[in-house]
C-alpha cells in the first residue's frame, strides 16, 4: 500500500530516470470496486489507479514473481526496444504462430519484412520457407542458415526487435544453431535488440547457456519470450511518458469564476449533486463543448421550449435526487412539436413518481436532437482516489459502459502525448481511426477534453466524481450530450495531486551586463543545452561543479541533471534570447522536506556578471516557499568565488568532513 501518494511518485520518479524499477504489486481484483454515483466514482481506489500511477512514474509493472525476474533479466540487459514491431525467426511453424498469438494478444506487432530482407532469406533459406514474418527456416536448419538468416533479420529497418527460436531436433544442433545466433549479433553490432527461446529441457540447456553468457535473454517458451520483448516497449513507453512536463497552464479555461460560483452556490444550499444544466455550466466554463440547454417548470413550458428550440428534441428529468435518470424512465428522444413534448412530459413525471417516489421534481431540461450517425459514444470523466488524489478516466460510453469496461486511467496533469497514451490504450481508439464509411474522429478534441478535464480537476479538488456520458466524438469535433457532477462531503479532506506540476509561473526576467536573460524551471528537453554549456565551460569550472575530471557531460547525466520532479526538486535555468542555457541553480530536498541542498554552475564566459547571484536569489526565495528551514551546499574550499557569493547571502561556514571541502548553511 501507499501512504504518502506525492511522496512514493517522486522518488519513484528520481529512481525510474537512473535505472528500470520493476514493481509486482497484489490486490489486483476489483473486489473493492462499490457502487458510485458515476461511473469514474467506480474507479476510485481501484487497481487501475494503480496501474496508472506505475506507468506516469516510469515503472515496469509485472503480474507475479517469475514475470518479475524475467524482466530483471530482460531490463538487465540494457537493451532498448524503439518501438513495438518484432521480426520473429524459428525453425518450428508451430512455435512461430504461438508467438504471434502472444505478441497480438499483448499489444505488439509483427513488422512487415522489406522486399529487400525477403530476397536475403529467399538466398539462404530453402524454398518453401514461410516467405514471411515470422520467418520459419523448417526444422532442419543448420546453423550456417541461423547466421545468413539472423544477418537479414538484423538489418531490417521495419524491426524493432528480433525474437529468435529453437525447437529441438534429431537433425540439427541447438547448441550450434545458438552459437551461430550469438556470432551474427556480435557481427552485426546492430545494438537491435536480440531475444531468444530455446524450447525445451536438457538437450538445449547447452545452447541457453551459450546465448546467456553473451548477455542475450533467453527464455523456454514463446510467450516469455514475447512477454520480454513486451516489458522492452513497455519499459520504453513509461520512460517517453516520464519525460512529459505538462503544466495547468495550457488551455486557458475562458470562464473559471463562472464553475467556481456554480459550485459555491451548491454547497451553499447544502447540496451535493449538481443538476444537468448545472454540471453542463461547469464544463463549458472550462472550454468543453455542451449541447444548448433549455429549463422548464412544467409539461406546458416544456412544449414552449422545444417550440423554441425547433425540430427534434431530448427531453429528461430534472431533479437533484435522480443522478442516472434513463432507469426511472426519465429520458426521452426524438420527439418533435410542443404538444408532443407536452404529453411526454406529462406522463415522465408519473413514471419518475412511481419509480422514485421521495425525489424532489424541479421541472424538464431539454435539448436538441444531435444529428451524428457516425459519432462514437465516449465516456471521460473525474473521480478522487483515496490514495492518489484526482485521476482522469477515459474510455467507450454509451449505455452499455459497464459491461463493455473499455477505460483506461491517467493521473492530472496532462498535456496531448500523455492525453494521447491513455486514448491510445482503450479498445475503442481503433474506432476513432476510422472504419468502412465513418472517418476518422477528431482526436485532437478528444485530447483537448481530457485535458482540460484534468486542468479543472486540479483546480476544482472540490468535485469528487464528475461524468459526461457520452461525449460524442467523429470528423467534426466532440460534443457532451449528457454529465453529473458530484461534489465531496464539506468535511472531506481533499487529497492533493499525486505529481507536482510545471511551475510556470517562477519564470523571470533578468538584465546583467546589457544582456536580457529568461530565468526559468528546467524542462527534460534543456538536455542538449546542459550538455553545450559544460561543452562551452572550462575544464576547471567543471571539476569544481561536478567533482570530476569530466569535460563532456554524458547523455545519461543530462537526462537525470534535466528530467526533474518538481515537487522535491527545482533547477532554475538562465536562458539568452538565442535559447542557450548559461547557468544552473538547482536544489534537491530531502524525503521530510525540511532542507535541501543547492548546487550552482554559470558558463565560463558569463563569470562575473551576477547571474550566480541572481541564481541563487531565486533560490532562496523559493526554497522559503516550500517552507524549508534551511539550505546548504557543498562547496571546494579552493572555490573562492562560491564562498564569498554564499558569504554575501548570509551563509555560515561549518567544517566538512572532507577537509577539502566546506559546509556552507543558511537558516531560512
């Protein structure tokens, strides 16, 4: 379990950026699933938030303990899967079919063999051969034809991986066939990932071995082995996921007061579930578009309405105790003309009287038909999870959501990579691509909904559960037809976000020396820039930041130094007009939040010129923010320009237990 949601994401955050974390977790079933006024409120504590929480954390997720060290294994290898299409080789039909079984069952895809590679395997291999992906070279092949294939295979652009299997058999080695395998990548020197399956026991143990100690996966059964290339794309998916900064900045809502006031007066009147026309103001306060609305009191109003309204007409129940209004019959549609309206109306009240006796009346909402035969019914919505704080569902809507349970979780903030990873994972993403006669949805408005949803989610921490079901969706936008809003109990204590946003709003501006120069947070894509400025620093300047004799800063060390989690960490970065990064000022907090420790780098060349001072003013006002007590760095006692700077800003010199070195603490 976990205790502290903030806490567990960004260290496992900081963990996930250096190396793969593979975590096994149980409770899986949704056996604590309860009923929920909506249908996100069932998702509240479930395995999914989980489950969410683990891939926007970088983490590898497997189902039990075997799988857990088959991914060590795999991760272990330091292999590294561009995408999801694997070229399969085996000397077994039968094992190939598995593996494209497995592989299709979990998400992959089997890549399309150039003609080129196809001419290559057509040359070596016999000629009933599969002429395909995956490529069956028939039980009888001897190790040279392992290596000619292998070399094709390893030079296909269209894939991403190779999974390589042997069936064991009375006319060829599986010991050779191995080593052949193993002479081919070492030839090759690719760095495309390479996995293998030696089916079988004792007869292939010698081959597994073989393929071990040259450090590829090897595994016994197709479907491990697909499930490793598998925790390879997986891995890599969470780590592009991980790069993401999203802010609650984007997508400016254009009335945000307007939701706010809704709200207030709801709690005002003591109530807890806002009405139709209610739920609908504070979704188009955000910027998600609503179907036009019209309140009226009583079946004759209700005729006039739709008089006005013009044309076909939907036409429901208002009431604040009726939330799902189509089980007690007050829902209806299509019709057409004040007197038709009038006599619905009528006789829906009876019907809701019946069916829920004690729920207070206010009247009829009603709107127009909309007209979309090719629109998938979608469902997006908000609930609050016990441990994880607000969590943005998405996923197919309609009437037969439940049963149908295509949905998928992301925790808030977002922006359109990580909007477009959780529409990505639902079933019905294949239906929005477009089909037969219906054109491919506009999926920049459905990313631009859960945006905007997981921006109000995080303003609005007042909202528990919040549903729109469905939101129509096809080539010409999104529409929400229908939503609930359900608000938290007054004593309720709100659970913050799990993950800190992008502060965007600690930007300044500063002039040094006639220069004009952006201060700002560090971003994951400032990487290169780090790498150009210690590129651009003396070699002194280097060792007296990163206590090495290192001139060029690895790749590795500037994704770590520039993909940050901003709730326990902050690097400020000063930017030129021309984008390039000419100093760093960076605190890293300890687990408790009490003190953190800064670190400070300017580029040679703007020695001398404030912005070390300038850096760490920033700093310092913002680590007062957080509410530290104190700041403290680690400071070369032949670093006299960072003594006297900290000297200058009230710090106080202690003893290291370097001698070289010098504690440096100011008292917030």
């Amino acid at each position: 379990s976990i205790h502290d949601a903030r806490k567990f994401m960004t260290a496992a955050r900081i963990a996930s950026r250096n190396k793969p974390v593979v975590v096994v977790k149980t409770g899986r079933s949704a056996a604590g699933a309860k009923a929920a006024f909506s249908h996100t409120g069932a998702l509240a504590g479930s395995d999914a938030v989980y489950d969410a929480a683990f891939r926007r954390a970088g983490l590898l997720r497997v189902g039990e303990l075997r799988e857990l060290f088959e991914a060590v294994q795999t991760l272990g290898a330091g292999l590294t899967a561009r995408g999801d299409r694997l070229a399969i080789l085996t000397n077994g039909g039968g094992a190939g079919v598995m593996a494209t079984d497995a592989l299709e069952a979990r998400g992959g895809r089997l890549a399309q063999l150039s003609p080129g590679t196809i001419a290559a395997l057509n040359a070596a291999a016999p000629a009933n051969w599969s002429h395909g992906n995956p490529a069956d070279i028939l039980g009888d092949a001897k190790p040279a034809l392992y290596a000619k294939a292998m070399e094709a295979l390893l030079a296909e652009p269209e894939a991403d991986a190779i999974l390589v299997m042997n069936c064991p058999t009375a006319v060829a080695s599986s010991t050779e066939a191995a080593q052949a395998v193993v002479d081919a990548v070492l030839k090759a020197r690719s760095g495309k990932p390479v996995l293998t399956a030696w089916l079988g026991q004792t007869a292939v143990e010698p081959g597994r071995k073989l393929l071990a100690a040259a450090g590829l996966p090897v595994q016994e059964t197709p479907d491990e082995a697909v499930r490793a290339f598998m925790h390879l794309v997986e891995h890599r998916r969470g780590q592009a996921l991980l790069m993401r900064v999203p802010t609650v900045g984007d997508l400016e809502p254009p009335a945000p007061e307007l939701a706010r006031q809704v709200l207030d007066k709801a709690r005002a009147e003591g109530r807890r579930d806002l009405t139709d026309p209610e739920a609908r103001q504070v979704l188009a306060a955000y910027g998600v578009p609503v179907v036009e609305s019209r309140i009226a009191a009583t079946p004759l109003e209700a005729g006039q309405a739709a008089e006005a309204l013009g044309g076909p007409v939907a036409l429901k129940i208002l009431s604040r105790d009726i939330s799902h209004k189509s089980d007690s019959g007050g829902v209806m549609l299509n019709l057409e003309g004040a007197a038709a309206v009038e006599l619905a109306a009528g006789q829906m009240l009876e019907r809701v009287r019946k069916a829920v006796p004690d729920a207070r009346i206010e009247g009829f909402v009603l709107q127009p038909m909309i007209r979309r035969p090719k629109a998938q019914e979608l469902l997006a919505g908000i609930a609050q999870d016990p441990t994880f704080g607000p969590v943005i569902l998405f996923g197919q809507g309609g009437i037969g959501v439940e049963i149908l349970a295509d949905r998928t979780v992301g925790l808030p903030p977002l922006d359109d990579v990580l909007a477009r990873d959780m529409i990505a994972r639902t079933r019905v993403a294949k239906l929005l691509a477009g089909y037969r006669d219906r054109p491919p949805a506009d999926l920049e408005a459905v990313t631009e909904v859960l945006i905007r949803l997981a921006r109000l989610a995080v303003e609005l921490p007042q909202i528990a559960e919040l549903d729109i079901n469905p939101l129509l969706a096809d080539d010409s936008g999104v529409i929400a037809l229908d939503a609930r809003i359900r608000l938290s109990a007054p004593e309720a204590v709100s659970v913050r976000t799990a993950i800190g946003a992008y502060p965007r709003g600690l930007d300044r501006t500063v002039t040094l020396e006639g220069e004009v120069l952006t201060l700002r947070p560090i971003r994951p894509l400032d990487a290169p820039r780090l790498i150009e400025m210690i590129d651009r620093s003396s070699a002194e300047d280097v060792r007296l930041r990163f206590r090495t004799g290192v001139q060029h800063l690895p790749d590795s060390w500037a994704a770590r130094l520039s993909q940050i989690d901003y709730d326990r960490e902050l690097a400020l970065v000063a930017e030129t007009a021309k984008g390039e990064v000419v100093g760093v000022g960076r605190l890293a907090g300890d687990p408790e939040g009490a003190t953190a420790e800064f670190a400070l780098m300017v580029r040679t060349d703007h020695h001398r010129h404030g912005l070390g001072h300038a850096l760490m003013t920033q700093l310092i006002e913002q680590a007062r923010a957080k509410g530290l007590k104190s700041l403290w760095g680690d400071v070369a006692r032949d670093n006299p320009r960072m003594l006297q700077l900290a000297d200058a800003l009230g710090f106080s010199r202690h003893t290291a237990e370097d001698p070289a070195r010098v504690k440096v603490e100011l008292a917030l």
